[in-house]
C-alpha cells in the first residue's frame, strides 16, 4: 500500500510534505528500533534539508537510533562541509542537536557484505541471454546494523535503470562494484535509448532480484522533483510500489515531448555536476531529440575533469559507441564495464562496421576540460566562451534548443509517445 500526494498542477507545500513524512514513519512504529536512512548525494535534485529536518523532528530521541547513509555508488565521498549544506545543518547544529545522529559516506570498495549470488542462469534469464556469469551481490555491510532500512530520494528518468529511486538506492548506490558492472553493462548492451524513460526494464528486474537477498525491512519515500527542489509528488510504502506510484507521476512531469528533432541542442548543466561523469546527463536526457548527424553541446565551464573516480580507464580507451567494444571484446572485458557502459551511453548511439566508427550524433564538450584531453577521449571541443546563450535562445524553428539546468529533464519525441 502507498500514501502519499502527487500532483502536476502545483507543487506541494511544506505542510504537506512534513504531514507524508510524519505519517509514514509513524507507520515503523520507530520506538526503540535502529532506522537507517539511505539518501542520495548532491548530484540528485531534492529538498534534503527539508526531508532531514522533518525525519529528525518525527524520529529523534523516540527512535534508538537513526544514522543517515549516503548513496553513492562509484561517486567521490561528501566532505562534513558538503554533507552539512547538504542536509541544511550547520556545524553548531551538528554539534549541539544532531550529535547522535550518524552521517555516512558509502565506500564501494570496503566494509562490503556478500548476501549472495545472482547465478549464472539467473543473470542469463534477466538480461534475455545477453549477459550469462555469476555476480557475487555485495551491498554495505552497515545495514545489517540496523532494525529498519528507509529509503529517501527523488526518481527521475534514467539511462541505465529506466526511471531511478527505490531499489537503485542499495544496487547502486550502496553496493559493491560487481553488480554496479553487470546492471550498467547490461543497460549499455540494451542503449540508453531503449531504456531511459521506461519503469519495466530488465536491469530494474536485476537490481529488485538483488534487494530481495537483504532480509531486513526497507521502506521507502520517493520523490518528484521539479527543478531544484520544488515537489509535484511525495509517495511512501514499500520499496518497490513507492518507486512506482513515483515514476509514474515522473513520466508525467520529468519528459518533455516536442514534434521534431534538432540539428543542435546545448545542454546547459549545473553545478552540482562537476565531472563529465555526472554532467553526461545532458547527453542522455537530449540524445532521443537530437536529428541524425546533429550535435549535443554539453555546456559547463565550471566542470574542468571527465571523471575524478574513473577518469584514467576513460583516458586509456576513450568514448565509444558499444559496438566499438564489442568488436574487440577480449581486449576490453577486463576493464570495470560500469565505466565502459559510461563510455557507450556518452557517445550514444551508432555503429563499427569494418573499421569504421559512426556514431549517429556527434558530442562536444563546452568545458573547462582541455581541447587536447577532448581528443584523447574521442569526444568533440568547443571554447565555452565562444557560445553565447542568449544569441542562442529561442532558436528552436532553426533546430537549435538550448536547455537550462539540463540533465534530469528526458526530452522525447511525440512520435515515439506509445498509445
């Protein structure tokens, strides 16, 4: 069962919000009982602060305990600084009120706990005979800590998942890096195109199979977000319905439908992306509307590195359509296919035929990452400076759209609208 509001006429109030999170976690009857709540990080649009503030205000000093974990997947760790903006705290807040209150970084290479393994037949019957291995399923071994597991975080349209949130908070965000490869890789054999915007796909299958080996309760609040932190739907119940009532308000809200595809579109990112790791997005969610031979711009002047994590193993083979990989498989399969699967999705759709690579679009940075470095990793460059935004804006007849604050909103075209 799920409660919650979700609406697309008007965003929710703080009362309303505050009204679902008291609810539901009434609901745990979190009494004396270890609630350990699983966040994203500050790559993901959400009201954080408000969430923290109404989880704390409902559950502290009744709850044993409550510890909040940070989903990051492969992404840098939050420093306390980071963590505390994150949250809305400050550092005296930190020290006078939420002392007891545990703020954790997931580390996908330590404090690992193995539950299981998803089978070599079993991964076969989820990929659809693409995939065939066994994938040991590693999570935090933290959880097993606590008496409740609490999801919190917003759902969007995504590239490797479909739509995120619900059980991508623990494969992912929390896992080892096993499961993180075969899910991306298989994502990355299907093209982000064939699933970004879709709930029912074959990795969502592989990660829900994953989440059924943790034998601890897990509820979850999922959210729709619009814009920074503004709210169209609040949904709380069990992992798997809540995500769902959220992705289905999400395709609503987060797609955008337009009639014809464009010859450019630059995709302007924010902040809080800092790596091309993170700020692809405005890649994946434009791919769909982009013509045969046109160009996506990502525009970021403040990001000046392709990946912090991962940057070296992209340096050595660079950005490539997926059969580029496939063609020489023996010589790739012993790098993390997580980071090839980035490379595939970054460069998107095409073809290896005889040599020959043709990707059907063309992808230029606008950054602060060198023009040689561009070239090293096989994607395009353009000098930020000689892009000027406003000459640019409200081009669409001319087949130029320029998105502000790119990378969560999926654009589409009408004629891909299934009836």
């Amino acid at each position: 069962m799920v409660m919650g509001v979700g609406r697309t006429d008007r965003w929710l109030d703080e009362a309303e919000v505050r009204r679902i999170f008291r609810k539901g976690l009434d609901e745990l009857q979190p009494a004396g009982k270890r609630l350990l709540f699983i966040i994203p990080d500050g790559t993901r649009s959400a009201p954080l602060p408000l969430c923290f503030r109404a989880i704390t205000e409902a559950v502290l000093g009744v709850a044993e305990r409550i510890d909040f974990l940070v989903a990051l997947g492969t992404h840098l760790p939050m420093g306390e600084e980071a963590l505390y903006k994150h949250l809305g705290v400050t550092a005296q807040e930190r020290r006078e009120r939420y002392a007891d209150v545990g703020l954790y970084n997931h580390d996908w290479k330590s404090n690992l706990l193995t539950l299981g393994t998803l089978s070599e037949n079993e991964t076969r019957e989820l990929s659809g005979g693409l995939l065939s291995l066994d994938v040991p399923v590693e999570v935090n071994a933290r959880i097993m800590d606590y008496d409740h597991l609490v999801v919190v975080g917003p759902v969007f349209p995504h590239e490797v998942v479909g739509f995120s949130g619900g059980s991508k908070y623990f494969f992912p965000g929390i896992s080892g890096q096993a499961v993180i490869d075969f899910t991306h890789w298989l994502g990355a054999l299907m093209t982000s195109r064939a699933i970004i915007g879709r709930e029912d796909t074959p990795v969502r299958a592989a990660i829900d199979k994953a989440v059924s080996y943790i034998d601890r309760p897990i509820s979850c609040f999922s959210m729709v977000v619009h814009g920074h932190h503004d709210l169209a739907g609040l949904y709380f119940g069990d992992l798997y319905a809540s995500q769902r009532a959220a992705a289905e308000l999400s395709a609503r809200v987060n797609i955008v439908w337009v009639d014809e595809p464009f010859d450019t579109v630059i995709s302007v990112m924010p902040t809080l992306y800092d790596d091309i790791w993170t700020g692809a997005k405005g890649m994946y969610k434009m791919e769909p509307v982009v013509a045969d031979g046109g160009q996506v711009i990502i525009y970021a002047p403040h990001i000046d590195e392709i990946s912090y994590v991962h940057g070296k193993y992209l340096k050595e083979f660079g950005y490539h359509v997926r059969d580029y990989f496939l063609a020489d498989w023996d010589r790739y399969k012993g790098y993390p296919w997580g980071v090839l699967a980035h490379a595939t999705h970054v460069k998107g759709a095409g073809t290896y035929e005889g040599g020959v690579e043709s990707p059907r679009i063309e992808v230029v940075l606008a950054t602060g990452v060198p023009e040689e470095t561009c070239r090293q990793v096989n994607l395009g460059y353009r000098d930020p400076v000689s892009i000027h935004l406003d000459e640019l804006k409200g081009r669409e007849d001319e087949g130029i759209l320029v998105v502000p604050r790119a990378g969560e909103m999926l654009y589409r075209l009408e004629s891909e609208r299934e009836a």
